[in-house]
C-alpha cells in the first residue's frame, strides 16, 4: 500500500516525488478520507506505489545505511 504521511521536515525522503505515497496535513479530515478512496478506487496504482516505497524503503533503511550513519555519529561525537 502507498504510504499516508502528515508533512514532517524530518521524513528524509519526498513520499510523492517518489511515487510511493500522499502527504497530508494535519486535522485534514477531508484530505484523507479523499486519499483512501483514491487508494481503494485505485488498487493497481496503489500497488505499485506500495512496491516503490518498499524498494525505497529496503535502499535507504538497510543494515549497512544504519551501520554507516551510526559510525558517522560516533567518529563525529566530541566529548
């Protein structure tokens, strides 16, 4: 399924630039009532929406990334 996020600074990647999913803001009763219709009205593009996102998802959230950013933050740490 595509991914439904409220609009955060701190998401490092861009849902809809991807391809793999809505922002929403906030309190947007409305808005996402109006992108779960689309979702199920949708059901092939939603699919391969939710197949981008996990591909994105596994390219960016791998062990090695994690491994890479923790070390970064560890030889960057001054006491």
């Amino acid at each position: 399924l595509p991914i439904l996020c409220t609009r955060n600074p701190q998401m490092p990647i861009d849902i809809e630039a991807e391809g793999c999913g809505f922002w929403l803001e906030p309190k947007d009763v409305e808005g996402w009532k109006e992108k779960l219709r689309y979702i199920a009205d949708h059901a092939e593009e939603a699919k391969l929406m939710g197949k981008r996102g996990r591909a994105l998802a596994e390219q960016i959230y791998n062990d090695k990334q994690c491994g890479k950013e923790i070390a970064n933050i560890i030889l960057n740490y001054e006491t």
